[in-house]
C-alpha cells in the first residue's frame, strides 16, 4: 500500500485493507488504548474474515509502528511516548522545512488546487466533529506538499512522524480542547506562504505550524537560524542550519 493510500478506506479496498482503516482509527483515537493487547482469533471473529486477513492488517500496522508483533506472542498497540513524539517533531521539522525549497523550485501546476481541496475536506470534517477524518485529510495535506519535492524514499519517513505526532495530541489532551475547525484553519498559512512563491517564507510557515501541534513543541524544536543574507537556497547547500535549544 503506498503512503497517501494508508488514509481512508474506500469500498473497493480490500477486506485486509479495511480491517487495518478500522484498527488505524481505533488507534489513533485511542479506542485501542497503547498497551492493549490485540488478539487475532478475537478479532477475526469481530470482523468476521479469516485469521489470514488480520495478520496481513497487522503486519502493515506493525509497518507503520502502531503494534508490536513478537512471534507466538500477542501483538500489543503501541505505547505513546513524548520522548518518542520529540524526536518525531524534530525529524519532521527538518524533513518538511528543507524540502520548502524544492517544493518552490517545482512549480507543480496542480499543487495549490490539490491544497485548496484538502482544505475544504478538512473544514468539511471538523464541522461533522469527525476527528479522524480530518487526521487523514490533515495527513494528506502535508503529503502532497511533500510529493512537489520529489523525494519518494522520505515519504514514507514524514508519514510515520505525521501520524505518532497526530496520536500523541488526541491521547494527551482533552477532547474539548481540540477545536477541529481552527486546526483544519492552521494551515491556510502554509498556503498563503506558498502562493509568494518565497521558499523563505514557506519554510518559516511550516516551521511555526509544526512547532506548535502539541503544547511543548515550542520548547523541544529546532529554531531555524536567523536570515543571514545566503537564504533557504544557501542555508539547504550549506547543510542543516537549524538548531537545537541549549
């Protein structure tokens, strides 16, 4: 399964594939609290399909870091760490801020259309007050700006940060604190940021909007360094220039 096409589960997916949307949102949301132990028999039964078809869903989520598999043991959900999700934050930071330039340099015709419509799924999912909807949409958003850098091997690295950072907000804070149409909303930055055209500004827009999904981002991210006159183009030649708090 490619990365954009973990999201979602149309009906013409296979049995396998919706069982592993099921189990993914259950997850994420936490209905399938970390550490839970997830039987195969019991939930072949549940979903009424053959054992088969739940271990080729769970070796994909396995993939994706969401269960722990152990030969001739349970497999277990995945415990949500903030030491992990730091590290996430960080590398996503970096991977999402370097590709700006790229991403300018593409001029994909077809890319700020694609954002205007995941846009409006993502509005449309927060006022349905459907969290994981809006996740996938979320998801996909950051996805496809990646795409326009054309770096196929990394996205499948960016899809697993956006996802463990994504479970850690829902699982660490209060439902109510979570206004899903101002979340949906923090990204029309990112798109003005684009339509400048400056990959400067696209890099600093991604840069505050990662910074702050969860509440201790600003504190454990990797400022990006002052404009030094050289710009993304001589910063990203140069190597990584963002760094770390003391």
């Amino acid at each position: 399964m490619g990365v954009g096409e973990a999201f979602g589960a149309g009906p013409q997916r296979s049995r396998s594939a919706q069982v592993e949307h099921a189990l993914r949102r259950e997850i994420v949301l936490g209905t399938l609290p970390p550490g839970g132990v997830l039987r195969e028999l019991d939930l072949a039964q549940r979903f009424a399909v053959a054992q088969g078809t739940i271990r080729e869903a769970l070796m994909r989520l396995s993939e994706e870091g969401l269960v722990q598999r152990r030969a001739r043991r349970d497999t277990h959900v995945t415990e949500a760490h903030s030491d992990d999700v730091v590290e996430l934050l960080r590398i996503r930071h970096d991977i999402e801020c370097r590709a700006a330039l790229r991403v300018i340099e593409a001029n994909d015709p077809r890319l700020r259309k694609d954002l205007d419509m995941l846009l409006q799924a993502m509005r449309l999912a927060a006022l349905q007050e459907d969290e994981y909807a809006l996740l996938e949409q979320d998801c996909r958003f950051h996805l496809r700006l990646f795409e326009a850098a054309a770096m196929p091997v990394v996205e499948p690295v960016l899809m697993r940060c956006l996802l463990h950072t994504q479970r850690f907000k829902i699982l660490n804070s209060a439902a109510h604190s979570r206004e899903l149409l101002a979340t949906a909303d923090r990204h029309v930055s990112i798109l003005e940021a684009l339509e400048t055209r400056s990959a400067e500004a696209l890099m600093r827009a991604l840069s505050h909007h990662i910074a702050t999904i969860v509440d201790f981002g600003p504190e454990v991210m990797p400022p990006l360094a002052p404009e030094t006159g050289q710009g993304v183009a001589g910063q990203a030649a140069a190597g990584p220039s963002l760094k770390v708090h003391p």
